[in-house]
C-alpha cells in the first residue's frame, strides 16, 4: 500500500517521463544512396550502445532513435563501395538535434549532403571524417 507522498511521488515522475517523452521524442535518420546508377552502398553504423549492422543500400535505408537527454548521442557509419572507404558522423546531437528530428542525408562520391528544412533542399554537405584517427579501426 502507498502513501500519499509515495503516490504524489510517483504520479510526477510519470508526469515528467511523459513530458521527457513528448519533449525528446525519436529521431529518424534516412541514409540515400546518391552514388552513379547501380552502385551499391555498403553501410555499417553503430553509436557507442548500438551495433546497427551492415546494410547494403540500392536506394535507401532508415534508423531511429531515442536522443540523450545529455545532448551526447552519437551514430557513425563506415561507408563502402567499390575503390572507396569513408566514416562519418552521421547523427552528432549536439550538430542535428536543431536542424532535423528526420534527418535525411544524401550520400554522393564528395561527401554526405544533409536536408535543409529551410531551403527544402540537400545543401548542408559535409566532409568525409578522417578514416585513420588513432585508435580508431573501420567498421566494416
């Protein structure tokens, strides 16, 4: 049996996962194979938690999350195809969490290309992560 305080207690942590839950809800990432016509994308990506898997992208492929409430998600993917090795950091919180809870990304030969929602146009394009960091081996 509960007390009043105990029950006051829980009914506002159920109230504030609620809100934390509208607040900070889940995050999608769409991955577009942008790459010349009939080239398959090889996708690896994994957060520090999370081993997504090896896709391999015709067309597209999605993921979704549920954000850190410390502003510290992380996802990095290690992308392949044929004569070519890139990393990047496909979701950085504290680089998205502004712009995009549907982050949708256009992977070319140059780099990846994120959706503006302002321009309604793939225009914040990005440079490859270096794929030699110390310590660091590829994913894939």
């Amino acid at each position: 049996m509960m007390n009043s305080s105990a029950k006051l207690i829980f009914v506002c942590s159920l109230l504030l996962i609620s809100c934390v839950e509208d607040v900070w809800g889940r995050t999608h990432v769409i991955i577009n194979n942008n790459l010349p016509a009939g080239t398959t994308l090889t996708a690896h990506c994994k957060s520090k938690d999370d081993d997504l898997g090896i896709h391999y992208i015709m067309s597209s492929w999605e993921f979704q999350f549920r954000p850190s409430l410390f502003g510290n998600t992380l996802y990095f993917c290690s992308f392949a195809w044929p004569n070519n090795f890139h990393r990047f950091d496909i979701y950085v919180q504290s680089r998205d969490s502004d712009h995009c809870t549907t982050c949708s990304w256009k992977i070319f030969p140059t780099g990846p290309c994120r959706f503006n929602e302002k321009t309604t146009q793939y225009d914040v394009c990005l440079p490859w992560n270096p794929t030699t960091k110390l310590g660091r081996k590829p994913l894939m």
